[in-house]
C-alpha cells in the first residue's frame, strides 16, 4: 500500500511537511519468534484458558490470531461472498466459510464490525441465541467437526462506509455512484463477515446483484454478467448457501429487471485484506498491447475522463515496464490473471496491491498539467504497487510485526525499478534525488519519541495500524537499499527470486528472507544477523559528525568520525556503509568506508589535496542523520552552486535544513539563505524539496507574529522568478512549481491582494501566466480566510459563484465547505462543532475534513480560543465512539492553534494521563504531538535568539 503523506490529512503536511503476549488457550499454535526470529510449532493438548482473546471489541489481538491459527488446518479455508449492492446508503450480503478445524476445544470466532448480524448457521444448525460483540461472532464450539469441513453460513447487513475503510460509498457531483473496498489493515471484517488475519490464507469467489448501470471489478475477472434472474442466481448460489438465506436477499427484490448478476472466478489464495471489489458507473479503457501481454484495464468516475485520456499511456507504459522489469530482477513471473488500475474517490492512501484489481486515489487524475515530480511519484506509486504483487501478494507477512517485509521492500525496490526502466511518455524526475525525498518522512518520524523497530511488536490490529508510517516505509526502504549495496543488485535479486519461489502462496517471516539472503550473503566485515539485529529489530537512528583539521596537508591525516544515538533513550549504535565525499576546488573525491557500531571512527585520507569541506554518507547509502562540521558548512554554504551533482546537493541541503529543524539555526537565517541560493540552483527537483522545506520552516518553526514577514520575502522572490522563467518554453516545469507554491506564502494581506488581481485578470506582472482552476480555488480559500475581506462579503460571493460555474466537480463542494466554515459566525461555528461531535452524522470523512480545515484555520486566531478547552473535553470520547480514521481527521484538524505553547503542553499532558489503555491510536497521537511542540518550543526559542526579526522586535519595544 501506497501513502501520500495523505494529501494534506494533518496540519503538518498543510505546510508542507511531508510527513507478555500470554498463549493460554492455544491448543496448536506459533510462537512469537524469539529474538533470532525462528518459527517455531508448539503443541499443547490441554491448555488453561485464562482469558478470552475476542472479548473486548476494539481491535483482534496477536494473542487471538495465534489462538485461531492453531484451529484451522492451514490451506483449507474459503470464501463465497453473495452481495446485494444497491444504491444508496446501505447493501447485504451473505457469507459461506468453508475450513477444516484442527479441533474443537474452543469456540471459533468470526470478525465483522457491521451494521446487522441477521442469522448464523453453523453445519445446518441454526443458532438461536447469536453472540455477537460488535466486532467477534461466536461460533459455539459444540457445532463444529473435526472429522469433516465446516461450512458457517452468515447474513448481515452494513452501511456503505464513508471514511475509506471498508466498503466505501461516494455519489459524484453527477448523481452517479462509486463503491471500492479498503480492506488491509484490518477492515475487511468491516466488508463481510471473515476471519481477517494474515496468515488465514483463503480463496474466494464473489457473486453480485447490482444495479445495470455498474460495472463490478474484482482479483478475477467474471466468469457471468448479465440480467438478475432469481431462478438462475438461487441455481448457482443454492449449492452451498441455506435457502432461506437466499429468499430472504433476493426473493422480493424490487423492481429486479434493472438489476445485473455478476459471479466472479475464485481467487488465487490470499489473506483476507487483499480481497477486493469496485462497482459504480466506472469509464474504463482496455490496453492494447501485444500478444502475451497480462491484460490491462483502467477504471475512472465517467466524470475524470478527459483527464485520464491524457494519463492512460503513461499509467500502461509504467505498469508493462515495471511488471517485466520485476519478472526479470526476480525471476519469477507474474502470478495473476489480469492488472487492472481503478482510480476510486475519496481515498486515504494513494494506492492498494488488490491483486489484479489494484486502487488508486483519483488524486493521481491530474486535472491540469503538473511538475515533473508529481509524474514520478505517481509513477513510484504504480511501480510500487506492482512489487507487492511479489512482496505481500504472493508471498504475505504471517502478522503484522512483519508489515515491513510488504512496505519497506515495495518502497524501495519502486525506485529502484524506475531507476532501471526507461519511461517515454513523460519525463521523470531525478529518482535518487526523489527517494532521497522520501528518507525525510522517515528521518521525522525516527526522530520522535513515537518511533519503533521497523519490525517490532504488534500485539493487536489498532498497532498494526498505526505502523504505516515513516519507518516501516521509508526507514525501511533505506535500509534495503543499504543491504543491497552492501550485497550487490544480481546477488540481491536473486535470493529474492529463490524467497518467493519457496514461499509462493504461503506466509512467511523476517527469519525466512534473513536466511535466503544470507545465502548470497558474503560480507566479511559483519553478519547479517548483526544487521538484522541493529537494522531491522531496534528502534530509533544514529547521527554521524565529522571532526578534521582542514589545515592538517599530510598523506596520512585524520577524520574521525563520532556516532551518536539522535535520541538518547534509543541507544544503539549501528554498522554504517558510507562513501566519504572530500570537496577540493577542482571536484569532489569519496572514500569509501564501513563505519563500526562504536562512537569513534578514523578514517585516513590523503589530506595533500587541500580539502575544503566533508560530507559523510556521499552519494546516500546509508539511513543516518548527517552533520556537517563547521569548516564544512562555511564551504558550502557559499559554493554550493560549484557542486555539480543533485543528489550531492539535495544531501546538503537536508543538512542545513535538519539543522532548522533541531533549532540550531532560524528559520529566518535559513529562509535567507536559500532565497540567496535558489536563483543559481538549475536542478527543479531541489527546488520542489525546498519549497517545502521553506513551507515548513515558516509555517511551523516560526513564531506566528513573524510568519506575514518572511511570507512576503518568499512570495516576492517566487514571483520574481516566476516572471523571469515564464518567458522561456524552456523553463515550463520550473514555471509550473513556483506558480504553484505562490499561494502557500501568501500569509500577508498585499499578497492575497496580488493573486487576487491575478484571479480577476489584472495583475499586469502575471497576466501571460495562466491561473488554472487549482490556483483560482486556492486564491478564492485565501480570500475567505483573510479578515481584510470581511467587509467586503460581495467580492467573496462573487468570486466563489464564479468558481462554481467554472468547476462542477467534487472538488468545488470540499473548497465551498471549507469557504463556508472560514467566514462562519459564532451561532454556525457552534452548529459546526455539534456536527463534528456528532456520531450519528453521516458526511463522509473527507467532506468532515474540509470544513474542519477551516472551522480550525490559523488565520481566524481570534475565534479559535473557544474551542481549545473543547477540544481535550471530547477527544477521548471521540475515539472512544468513532472510527480510527474520522478520530484522527479529528484530532489533527482540530488540534488547538495557540501562541500559548506551555500551557498547550500541560493540557496534552493531562490527556495524555488520562487516555485509557486501549485507546492506542490516541496515545501515539498525543504522544506525536508532544513530541513536535517540545521540539518548536526550542525552534522559536532559537528564532527569537537569532532571528534578526525578532531582534529588532526587542529593540522597538524597549524603545517603546
């Protein structure tokens, strides 16, 4: 699964931050590996049950999963899934599990977290008395055979989801309706009744009754479309679901002759949150490939066609390349039937693995031209999801502790494939400067008390879902990609190639790939259980500071080299494999080097050459913070347009910006610096990465008295350089990023007025530069957020029913929702915050997320105070009462804004006291958010120490 840091789901990605278990009850069960990560079979005949795993109703624990392993014989489970979709709000359905039990010593239990159980059989038994806790069906253990297959048939009903997780629903603009499903982590269960763990590998086969006008997409292709007929679906269905189920779905089904029957192949055997299906309106276009080709087809709302036209030889000359690329590095061919891509609204992620049925976020639909680094993310996502069809589709982590064996792998290998194929039809970014991008998530996040072993302890589904995260995905691709320097890219590929082909269709461990690697494996300088050990099993990150004596000409002078923990309380020190780059007038030597798990390193060096600066970990192998050194950052901070490789570059400015971050520098000295360095930097990838860099040195390390101050030096400069470029064909991608970063500056009340006049067509300076629609919204939200224009609500009216006309797409309905939300007054702002608290309310979460986005808007300081004190009122129950992805769109849109961040403090302290075990998901949160306000109280301390700002701020006051 793909994250685009979702698409602005947080504050900190607004401003561009791209950011003791017990085995009782198990009568054949698996270990939790021991520390050398061995699986291991343990058989007990009668073990005391001390507790019930499916009790509590929040989340599956590894404790129950381990136990109900043990009840099934592996390889025998499946699935027949009979949907009625209709449109609207709501569907049903009715489930047959087939599976053979090792057992019966304990009641088997059945994951839904749904509207309705409406009747359970279990073996033709009928069970009267139905326990169910909202989450766990009880199958009583009396009903089931070991001298047989079990079948358990299930009917229910459910809503169509409206936060993504699920079976989620979404009626367009154009009345036309879209469903997908959204089952991995652990939402499957929130689709139809399942057994939704892992390494409980089942095939599956969908049948369908829906309305004429959709098409149903699912891993296999169907095998019967045509008109509902109730004789003909009852003949197929009835072979293994009770007839009374039937009846009750089907029989007086209204108005019928409008409705489809779709029945689908079985699937391959896979594990539960892999299966899937899209149905709605869809548009598609088949691939026209050549003979042998695995067919594809890209699925669309009929409202994003235009825009997909123009996407689709790019999307199929992507997923052709990638697919062969990975047959021929692995070895192994690709395994399923069909590639289908569906682009599906309203998503949390930015893509899923569905094996021949993969979902993309329709974020990725451009509507208008974009910079060259927004293609080659969206190209890493499709090359992305591609590797799980390897990692994690055919080969599947056995529980989610090794979720990385998925994520990590596919963020890794995605570049490197793209690094290896030749896309034609659009150019590409730089795609080591772009996974060098990508670390950042991960050096945040690993930079937080909050951060974890990349495969860690997982000991329920809500931990696994919050591991989706900066170090399963981006730590652990880096460190991949580390191993496989280390090892060799044919020798890596290789021992991947023997992995899958022992592991095909089943489940495996960390252990399982140590071992096929260590096979290829021929390091002298450590082993990989070292590795895997300082790596892969212990949390937190090394930073590494060069010390030298520029002055010191001899052929053998010193570097030593200290290593330090970047957190003290994660303590270890690691095996480093770096290339040394020494900088000298005429270009750049490197060394290379393998730093030792200790706090000193000596390198010797030929110092005769006059070097005049040194930065470690050159050319970017290895997941460490790097420091740079004080001769070295005088160097490069006035000859950095002299270093002519961008990755080089893109390495020394993470350097300096890291020093902003850890509030060693200010954002004032740093936004200064670049504004000085940008007009000489010829690489658009840099420029993209420190917009974002500049988006977040102002809008979060930066006092917010200051924030109008340097706002206006940043839009200046961009419309300054915006102006110049335009006037070249030449120069459109670096036209397209700056035009489009000019608003996220636009924090002073001249500048809005500037793009304002740009909206309205009377802005001189910028009237041969097209204002395309995402700008006009992002102009028109400006407006409505800026108090200036209160008086002046006309001109708002106005400018906002110009955009309605001009765009009658989803995306108009989120920005009115935000604009109504920035301008409401105290009697709606009230109103607001009941909808938002409300658990009955049924707005989809996304819709929620607009008006929260402005309801909670920095630049309506004045009308936020209210609410802070709310805020922590309800937060607990909020998650208590609310899926884990509405509360987090909660609690992250309407964080307290404040100036006072000591006493923000002391209140998220008191929460964090008071948050209740289980409520997992909030403990990180708070935890997170601690974290980042300790970190920018030191930032604005460091701001107001430095800044010359601030300075002159003191001087006028004493002087006052």
């Amino acid at each position: 699964m793909q994250i685009l840091k979702k698409f602005a789901d947080s504050k900190t990605a607004q401003i561009g931050i791209i950011v003791a278990l017990g085995l009782s009850g198990v009568v054949l069960g698996y270990h939790q590996y021991d520390k050398a990560r061995k699986s291991s079979l343990i058989v007990t005949q009668n073990p005391p049950v001390s507790q019930n795993e499916f009790e509590q109703n929040r989340f599956l624990t590894q404790a129950g999963a381990i136990q109900r392993w043990g009840q099934i014989v592996q390889g025998s489970i499946s699935y027949k899934v009979d949907l009625l979709l209709k449109g609207g709000e709501s569907y049903s359905g009715l489930v047959t599990l087939d599976f053979e039990a090792k057992h019966t010593l304990t009641d088997l239990y059945v994951d839904f977290r749904g509207k309705k159980v409406v009747k359970l059989v279990v073996n033709g038994n009928k069970i009267n008395n139905l326990d169910w806790n909202g989450l766990f069906i009880k199958v009583p253990k009396e009903y089931l055979s070991t001298s047989q297959k079990n079948r358990v048939n299930i009917q229910f009903d459910q809503n169509y989801a409206k936060d993504g997780c699920g079976l989620h629903g979404f009626i367009d603009k154009d009345g036309k309706q879209y469903l997908y499903s959204q089952c991995e982590s652990y939402f499957t269960n929130r689709f139809f009744p399942c057994m939704d763990q892992p390494d409980l590998k089942a095939q599956l086969r969908f049948t369908a009754v829906c309305p004429k006008e959709w098409v149903v997409i699912s891993n296999e292709n169907a095998d019967q479309n045509g008109q509902f007929n109730y004789a003909q679906a009852t003949n197929i269905i009835k072979a293994y679901q009770p007839e009374e189920f039937i009846e009750s779905q089907l029989q007086n089904l209204e108005n019928s002759d409008s409705y489809n029957f779709w029945v689908f192949g079985e699937t391959k055997i896979l594990p539960t949150y892999l299966f899937a299906l899209v149905a709605g309106e869809y548009w598609s276009i088949k691939f026209q490939g050549e003979v042998g080709d695995v067919p594809q087809t890209i699925y669309c709302r009929e409202s994003l066609k235009e825009h997909m036209m123009n996407l689709q030889d790019f999307i199929f000359e992507v997923t052709k390349k990638s697919m062969k690329f990975y047959e021929d590095f692995f070895g192994v061919k690709y395994q399923f039937n069909k590639y289908d891509s569906l682009f599906v609204n309203e998503y949390n992620w930015g893509a899923m693995e569905n094996p021949g049925c993969v979902t993309f976020n329709d974020f990725y639909v451009f509507k208008e031209k974009k910079p060259a680094t927004s293609y080659t993310q969206f190209a890493n996502t499709i090359t992305h999801e591609m590797a799980h069809h390897w990692f994690g589709d055919y080969v599947t982590m056995k529980w989610w502790n090794d979720l990385w064996l998925n994520e990590s792998y596919a963020d890794f290998i995605s570049h490197f494939c793209l690094e290896n194929i030749q896309i034609e039809s659009i150019k590409l970014s730089n795609i080591p400067v772009m996974f060098n991008q990508r670390k950042g998530w991960g050096y945040r996040e690993d930079q937080m008390v909050t951060t974890h072993p990349i495969a860690g302890d997982v000991i329920n589904t809500e931990v696994a879902e919050n591991i989706f995260d900066g170090i399963t995905y981006s730590k652990g691709a880096s460190v991949m990609k580390q191993l496989m320097c280390i090892m060799g890219a044919a020798k890596f590929g290789e021992a991947c190639g023997n992995y899958f082909r022992k592991f095909g269709w089943k489940n495996a461990v960390l252990q399982d790939l140590i071992d096929h690697l260590q096979e290829k494996f021929d390091n002298p300088e450590f082993t990989l259980s070292q590795w895997k050990q300082q790596w892969i099993e212990t949390a937190g990150m090394n930073e590494i500071e060069p010390q030298w004596d520029q002055t010191d000409r001899t052929h053998q002078a010193k570097l030593t080299i200290y290593q330090r923990p970047a957190l003290s309380q994660f303590s270890t020190l690691r095996i480093h494999k770096i290339k040394i780059g020494l900088f000298h007038d005429n270009g750049i030597d490197s060394i290379d080097a393998v730093l030792k798990a200790t706090e000193e390193n000596v390198i010797t060096y030929d110092g005769s050459k006059g070097y005049r600066a040194i930065l470690l970990n050159y050319e970017d192998q290895s997941f460490v913070k790097v420091l740079l050194d004080q001769e070295s950052t005088k160097y490069f901070s006035q000859n950095l347009q002299a270093v002519n490789d961008v990755l080089t570059r893109t390495l020394i400015y993470r350097a300096l910006f890291d020093s902003v971050r850890d509030g060693k520098i200010c954002s004032e000295e740093y936004v200064d610096f670049l504004l000085n360095q940008l007009p000489r930097e010829n690489s658009d990838e840099i420029l993209n990465s420190q917009l974002m860099f500049l988006q977040a040195a102002i809008g979060s390390m930066t006092p917010r008295r200051f924030k109008k101050t340097l706002g206006k030096r940043v839009f200046a400069f961009l419309l300054e350089q915006l102006v110049k470029v335009s006037k070249d064909p030449q120069l459109e991608n670096r036209m397209i990023l700056l035009r489009n970063n000019l608003t996220s500056f636009a924090y002073d009340n001249s500048c809005i007025d500037e793009l304002l006049a740009w909206f309205q067509g009377q802005n001189q300076e910028l009237s041969q530069i097209e204002c395309t629609k995402d700008n006009k919204w992002a102009i028109v939200k400006l407006v409505y957020a800026s108090q200036k224009y209160d008086e002046n609500s006309d001109l708002r009216k106005e400018i906002l029913q110009k955009m309605l006309q001009l765009d009658t797409s989803d995306a108009a309905s989120r920005a009115q929702l935000r604009c109504q939300a920035l301008i409401a007054n105290e009697q709606e702002r009230a109103a607001l915050w009941q909808k938002f608290i409300d658990p009955n309310d049924k707005e989809s979460v996304k819709m929620m997320q607009e008006s929260m986005a402005g309801f909670n808007n920095e630049r309506r300081y004045l009308s936020l105070e209210p609410y802070q004190d709310k805020f922590f009122e309800v937060i607990i129950q909020i998650f208590q009462t609310k899926s884990n992805d509405f509360s987090k769109t909660f609690y992250d849109y309407l964080f307290p804004i404040t100036d006072d961040l000591a006493s923000l403090c002391n209140k998220i302290e008191k929460l964090r006291a008071a948050v209740p075990q289980n409520l997992i998901t909030l403990k990180i949160q708070v935890d997170k958010s601690l974290d980042t306000i300790k970190r920018q109280v030191k930032q604005f301390e460091c701001f107001c120490n430095q800044a010359k700002l601030a300075t002159q701020q003191q001087v006028q006051e004493k002087d006052v």
